[in-house]
C-alpha cells in the first residue's frame, strides 16, 4: 500500500515549509527513517525521515518550491507499484474559520448564492494576527491552499506602504527566517502577557565549580563546560519543585508538561533557535555540555533534526559572552517563561558587612501572566539564585 509524504508541521503555527532538496532520488529503495529530504522552516533546515519502506516515487514538489502543510510532496510504493494519482489535498490539521467539512461543493440549486456571504478562508493565526493590525481580510486574496489567506497575507497588507514617490528605497529583502522571527516575536509579544523580575547573583559558586568539573570533563569527553551547561543543569532542577514554570498557556488553559525540556537560545545565521536539550533534570553537566555542543554544531550547519527544536518547556537565553550586562527575552509560547542571562563581571557588594569585590551577574525572568502570577515567580527566581550560589548542593 502506498504511503504518502506530506510537508511537516516541525513547529507550532507553521503554514508552509520549503524544500530544499531530496536526498534521495525518485525511484530509490529507501527504508523506514532513512533520510529522504531537507526542508526550511524559520528555525534551520531539517532532515526528514521516510515514513515507510518501499521505492520513493510520484515526487510532486521540487527543491524551492514553498509548500502547504498537509501537501502530499510523494509517495513510498512497494516495488512495481504505481503512485496513487492526483488527489485533494491532504488535510493540514489546522482548522479553518468559515470552511465547510461537509462536500466539497455545494448543491447545483445553491450555486446562486451570493458569494459575498461565504466566510474568507483563513486561519485562526491570520485571523488574529489580522484584528490586531487592522486588516480587512475581505480585501486580501489568500496565498494559501484553495486561497487560504495566511499570515504572510496579513502581514504582506499590514506593512503594504502607501503610494510614494519613485524615490523612496526600497525596503532590504529578508530571509524567510528573518521574516518568520519577527511574525513569531511580534505575536508573542503582542499576545503574551509579559511581566519580569530581575535579581542579582553572586556567581562565585558557579565559578568555583566550573574550574573545578572543566578540566576532567575536558579530558573524558572532548567538550568544554560552560557557565550555560551549568545554569541549565541548576535551572531544570528547580523547575521539578516549580511546576508551574514548567507549563504551557493552550487551548485558553494552563496544562503542566511532564518533562523539563530546556530550551538553549543559540545564535545562528539571520536569526536564533531554541535548541532542545530533553529531560535536562536527569543530565549531568557533561551530558547537558555534550547535547549543547553538537545541538550548536547542528545549528550552526543548518542541519537540525525535527526533535531538536521540538518540545521545549522553559528556556535559557545567556548573551554573558557578549559582555551584555543585562536583558529582557521574549517568550516563546506555549513556554510560559524564559530566563535571560547576563555576563558574570566583578562588582563591589556588601560581605559580611563590609565592602567586598563579587562575581556577580543579572538574570531577568520573563513570565506569562496567564500562566504564573509575580509572587510565585519571584519565589522560583529566588530558588534559582539560590542554586547558582550553591550548585554543589544542588547537583551533588
């Protein structure tokens, strides 16, 4: 039986995705999860794994082409099987406002009716993301699927400039990262209730253990430990005593997530992905410094894996090796938090009383209204401090 090939939804809210090539060619023999082709998303470009066994066949997309998420792309077939012919579109998954799930037409006697008073196709992202700026959606004619209008319609209208003179430049093309950062980030910001809480910590415990475990991780493993492998491994484990940080706002509700999967913010070219690090509670700092240097040599390649992005619950932002003193992040939904770091730079403090010289960096909590109030915040960023002044104690 033939097995289609679909373009993925790899991410929450994704519409379309781009391929960019087939590993393998029409009419290979591949085996289920062998790598068959890449596709960009606006995190990086991913490998994706056959979904059966058999001879790659009725490839309909090439490298490219920007694809709906649902789109049959090709088939796996048993040898000497033909692909099905062209069918519908397979369903994306995504609900859409105004769509009728019934026939795909309506009865002949119906025809007469007026068109204006079929609902737009659009979805329910676009249509926010629509009333937040102000677009009439009746004006726009959808790019999508059966002229779906998407998010890129909505924001192709939004930012459309008035008549203006020859003279005016031009705006500088961006990257589909780059464009697809700035949608993500303005709807987070603009839909997300943000509120943050900034400490200061004393980092000479941190520091005290970093030299301490470097050199025999170094040894043992090829990687080199950082500050960030250390504040994830302290990170995830108070956040199994804080629950609540470790939840996500869907569907209008707080729904706690099983595992701590934290999220590694991780500069790339023409934007930054959140790399997994999964289970980061159970890790040791070596295993957390291992996953993060090949998650950054992945990311840096543009070669992520689906499950590399996929799933995080919290995230860490650290932007100390930039010498940035400071900083707010944004959130990615459905996280209900993310922890920005700033660099570890020597302070004059009170010790004991006196004036004393610190190792001392900023860390700024941003948290979701929705999901968590100020007061248990504040009690989950004390609990962290708590864990960077004393890491011993919190990782044995």
């Amino acid at each position: 039986m033939a097995i289609s090939i679909v373009m993925p939804a790899l991410e929450m809210a994704q519409e379309t995705g781009k391929l960019v090539s087939w590993i393998k060619p029409e009419g290979a023999t591949v085996a289920k999860g062998e790598l068959i082709l890449e596709i960009e998303t606006d995190k990086a470009v991913m490998e994706i794994e056959s979904p059966g066994a058999g001879v790659l066949a009725g490839i309909k997309a090439k490298p490219g082409d920007v694809v709906p998420v649902g789109q049959v792309i090709g088939w796996i077939v048993a040898a000497g099987e033909k692909p099905p012919a062209d069918e519908a579109q397979a369903v994306s998954g995504r609900n859409l406002a105004g769509v009728n799930a019934q026939a795909p037409e309506a009865p002949a006697a119906k025809a007469s009716a007026p068109a204006e008073t079929r609902e737009a196709k659009i979805s329910p992202k676009a249509r926010r993301l629509a009333k937040e700026r102000g677009v009439d959606v009746s004006q726009l004619r959808g790019s999508g699927p059966d002229g779906e209008i998407t998010t890129a319609d909505v924001l192709a209208a939004a930012d459309a400039p008035a008549p203006a003179s020859a003279s005016d430049p031009s705006p500088s093309g961006l990257s589909s990262i780059e464009r697809l950062m700035a949608e993500r980030t303005t709807q987070s910001w603009t839909t997300v209730p943000h509120f943050f809480l900034t400490r200061d910590i004393d980092a000479g415990g941190l520091n005290v253990l970093r030299e301490h475990l470097l050199p025999g991780i170094e040894q043992a493993h090829s990687v080199r430990l950082t500050h960030t492998d250390l504040l994830v491994a302290l990170v995830a484990r108070v956040l199994t005593k804080y629950r609540i940080m470790n939840s996500s706002w869907r569907n209008g509700g707080i729904h706690p997530n099983p595992e701590v999967n934290i999220a590694v913010a991780m500069a790339v070219s023409g934007g930054v992905v959140g790399a997994v690090i999964p289970k980061a509670d159970t890790l040791a700092p070596w295993e957390i410094a291992v996953q993060r240097r090949d998650l950054a040599e992945r990311a840096r390649a543009g070669r992520l894996r689906p499950a590399d992005i996929a799933g995080a619950t919290f995230t860490v932002s650290n932007l100390g090796m930039y010498r940035v003193d400071a900083f707010t992040a944004i959130i990615t939904p459905p996280q209900a938090a993310v922890l920005a770091v700033g660099c570890i730079a020597d302070r004059v403090v009170p010790v004991d009383g006196r004036p004393g010289i610190r190792p001392v960096m900023t860390v700024t909590l941003s948290s979701d209204h929705r999901v968590v109030d100020g007061a248990r915040a504040a009690e989950f960023l004390d609990a962290v401090a708590e864990a960077v002044r004393t890491p011993q104690v919190v990782l044995g």
